[in-house]
C-alpha cells in the first residue's frame, strides 16, 4: 500500500498547508504578499487566497512558486511518498 503524506505532520495528504507553507516561505525571504504577486504575475487578492488556503494555485503557479523560492515543488507541497 502507498501512503502519501504532508512532511512534518503525521496527516494524510490532502490537508490545507500549502498556504501556510507559502507565508512561511514569503516571510524567511522578507518578502511581501504583493513581493510574490508582482513575481508571479497575480493579483496580491490571489497570494492571500492561497495563504488562507481559500484556493490553491494552479500547476503553472505552483511551478513559479518553487522557482521564485528556491525549492523543489515537492518542498513547496510538503510531499513525500511512503511505500
């Protein structure tokens, strides 16, 4: 049986924390919510949706995250794989 889960908490993958893993990654960085809209072309309106986890950012912006932060999209996710 495969497992997936969110790294650093023993939860199923699925739980809301990529907006919590975006603010974490936007506050080391010193960077504003607007910092991180002008960056990847949104509305700061969108970054704050995804901090609250009130939506989550498409495939293409979950990419430009990874890459304007430095880290694999797997980090920004908070994935790994239990085999």
């Amino acid at each position: 049986m495969i497992r997936f889960y969110c790294i650093g908490a023993s939860v199923p993958y699925g739980e809301k924390m990529l907006g919590k893993k975006i603010k974490e990654l936007r506050e080391e960085n010193g960077l504003k919510q607007k910092d991180v809209a002008n960056a990847l072309k949104v509305s700061p309106q969108a970054v704050s949706l995804w901090k609250t986890d009130g939506a989550d950012p498409d495939i293409i912006n979950i990419k430009k995250l990874a890459v304007f932060f430095n880290v694999t999209t797997d980090e920004l996710l908070d994935f790994k794989v239990e085999l």
